[in-house]
C-alpha cells in the first residue's frame, strides 16, 4: 500500500508541473493512457482528450467516479519543487489530485484481481473549468454500457485540514450564468453632457439597481447571488463615453430562480434604458446546473465517512456553496454524491483553490484514496 501512495503523489506533482488549460489537456490524457494501458486497464478515448476506463469485476453494482484533469490560466507563484514549469497555467484547483487519487483507485481495483465485485468507471474529464466537459461525456454515453448506478465526485477544499471531509445532502452547489451587460449612449465633449447620453452614468445606474435586485426583489431565504467582475468603457478624460460593458455572473440553487432574476434583469435595463435614453443589451447564457445530491445516497455515504475518518473529522454542512461544478451533469442522469475532502495544511496559512499560492497537504491524496475505496467496497453491493 505505501508503494501505491508513493506511486500516487508522485504522479500527481508531474500533473501539477505540467498542468494545461481546458480543452488542450493533451498530455495530460496521454499519461493517464500510459498508465491504464501498463495496468491491462481498459479504457475508451473521446475526441475532446476525455478518458472513460473500467473495471468489471463478480455481479454488483456499477459506481462511477468523476476525476477533472484542467488547470487555469494562472502564474503559479508557490516555492513548490515541482512548481508548474507551464509558463501562465497552474493546477489551482486541485485537478490534479482529482486525477491522481482516481488514476490509483483503478490501479487498486486492479490488484484485488479475482476477488473484486461490481463495476467501477473512472471519467477523466476535460474541461470542468470552461465548458463543462462532463456534459460532453454524459452525451457520449460514459454513463452507459454498463448504465452506471451511482455517481460519486469530490473535490480538494484547503479550508479543511488533510484527514476532514465536508458533506451535505440535496444541494450542495449552485447553478450559474454568464451575464453580459452593455450599454449604448451617445458621446460627446465633457463640457456638453446635456447633449450626450452618458454611458457610464448609465452604468453606475445600473449597478447599484442590480444590487438591489437581490436584496429588496428575491426572497431572503431563497439564495441568489449577482457579481460583477469586470467593466470597461470609455477612451478619454473629457469625452463622455458611449460604450460600456459589464460582465459578471448569476448563481441561485433553483432553474425557477435563475429564471426570475432573468425576468428582473430584463425588466431593469428597459426601464433604465427608457428613463436615460441609452440602450442596455443584456445576455444571460446559463452555465452548470444546480448540483444536487441525493439524499438516501448521501446517509449511506456519512456513516462509512466517520468509520474511516472518525466522526470529529466528518463535517456535515448546513449551508450550501455558491460555487458551481459540471459533476452536475452526472447527478442530474444518475443518483450522485459530491463532497469535499480536506486538503489544508496545519499550522499554515492555506490559500483558496484559484489562488497563485495554492497549495496541498499531501496526506490528502492518501486520505482520498482510500475514503473513495471504501465507498465503492460498501455501495457496491447495495
């Protein structure tokens, strides 16, 4: 066991010195391929670099597992020996551990030979950063042939130490939109502004109503959240601007939710846009679904968690997490379970995951690994 966790980490830190974006995991998938091919694991390649392997095993259920394999455009600044030697891209988000602890869960499988029961997939997915790759792989049939029966996924959270997990039942992350807001006026000199329509006036405008939205329009026990990131506009000191554009993003737990902050948003640029005179362009394209987990799935899996962790290391959240994952897509085709695996360092301050700082606890890799295992040895014969 200690030469398969070994094996594990070190195959994780050349994940993490050479992590690559989504949709270009190339080599990424070519190691995971070299691997599976020298363990006689088999396994099917789809044209985006996703990997679905298997391993069937006496009569028993069918689990799958979700590992994401995409890093982010980020310049990793940590004092890592084996910090990523990819100029602008960095596993911030712990992708790479995801793939490791899945890479050897196969491995695992494996060795106990003659004596394994049911049948455990692995979706190396691509993409979990930007498009969503797990959809493309739900569409492509990885959850078939044979239909798997549970879904389970977690992902790295340096807000709890190495040896703790986080879970919770029903809905544990959100549902999101890509918002794009532009507004149009008419331009002219700084001295004249009753002859122009100011844009960025306009603009302020609109942003303070859209804080509004949430606070005085949404019921306050339904979560719903509107961040703007990023706004551009205008070209000189003394000339009124009219162009600017906003962007930002749209999360709730509910499809019913993010359909009424749409109808609202809608509603605020046309009024806006009558009072000033300008035109408001808005955009809403709907990204991750909710991530719901289900709940009889989930009091089976808290058990198992404390009797490998102990109970002090198994924490069950109350409040769900505005963050959003693709696992989504695997939830909504099959009964699934998410969680979040501890991978924060003791006595050190741990960055957040899309932080140039982040880092892990390594004994993480250790804990997922055999957390994982042991759900699978248990679910299977359900």
């Amino acid at each position: 066991m200690n030469a398969l966790i070994d094996e594990m980490i070190a195959f994780r830190r050349i994940l993490h010195t050479y992590p690559e974006l989504s949709e270009q995991e190339i080599e990424t998938s070519r190691r995971i391929q070299e691997k599976l091919a020298e363990w006689g694991i088999e396994y099917k390649v789809y044209d985006n670099h996703g990997i679905v392997a298997w391993i069937e095993g006496k009569p028993g259920k069918v689990i799958a597992f979700r590992a994401d394999m995409d890093a982010l455009p980020i310049e990793e600044k940590t004092e890592l020996s084996y910090i990523s030697k990819n100029p602008g891209v960095m596993h911030a988000c712990g992708h790479d551990v995801h793939t490791a602890i899945h890479l050897f869960l196969l491995k695992k499988a494996k060795e106990a030979g003659e004596d394994f029961v049911g049948t455990m997939k692995v979706l190396f997915q691509p993409a979990e950063e930007t498009i969503g790759g797990a959809q493309y792989m739900v569409k492509r049939g990885a959850l078939e042939n044979p239909r798997v029966d549970y879904a389970l996924g977690l992902h790295v959270a340096p807000q709890l130490l190495a040896g703790e997990v986080g879970l919770k039942g029903n809905a544990i992350n959100a549902a999101t939109g890509d918002l794009t807001l532009r507004v149009h006026g008419v331009s002219g000199h700084g001295a004249y502004p009753h002859l122009s329509v100011d844009a960025i006036v306009v603009s302020g405008y609109l942003i303070t109503e859209i804080q509004s939205l949430i606070s005085r329009r949404l019921s306050p026990v339904i979560p719903g959240v509107i961040s703007l990131g990023s706004i551009k506009g205008g070209v000189k000191n003394n000339i009124i601007s009219n162009y600017v554009e906003i962007k930002g993003t749209v999360r709730s737990m509910e499809c019913s939710v993010m359909d009424e902050i749409e109808e609202l948003l809608k509603r605020l640029c046309q009024g806006l846009s009558l009072a000033h005179g300008a035109r408001i362009e808005m955009e809403l394209h709907r990204g991750f679904p909710a991530l719901i987990n289900d709940c009889a799935l989930h009091q089976r899996i808290i058990p198992i968690a404390k009797r490998i962790l102990g109970d002090e290391n198994v924490q069950e959240f109350e409040h769900p997490s505005m963050g959003a994952d693709d696992f989504a897509y695997l939830s909504n085709e099959v009964p699934g379970s998410y969680y979040f695996l501890g991978t924060g360092i003791k006595g050190k301050k741990n960055h957040p995951i899309h932080h140039e700082k982040f880092e892990i606890d390594e004994k993480a890799l250790e804990i997922g690994l055999k957390l994982q295992w042991n759900l699978y040895c248990e679910l299977v014969k359900l």
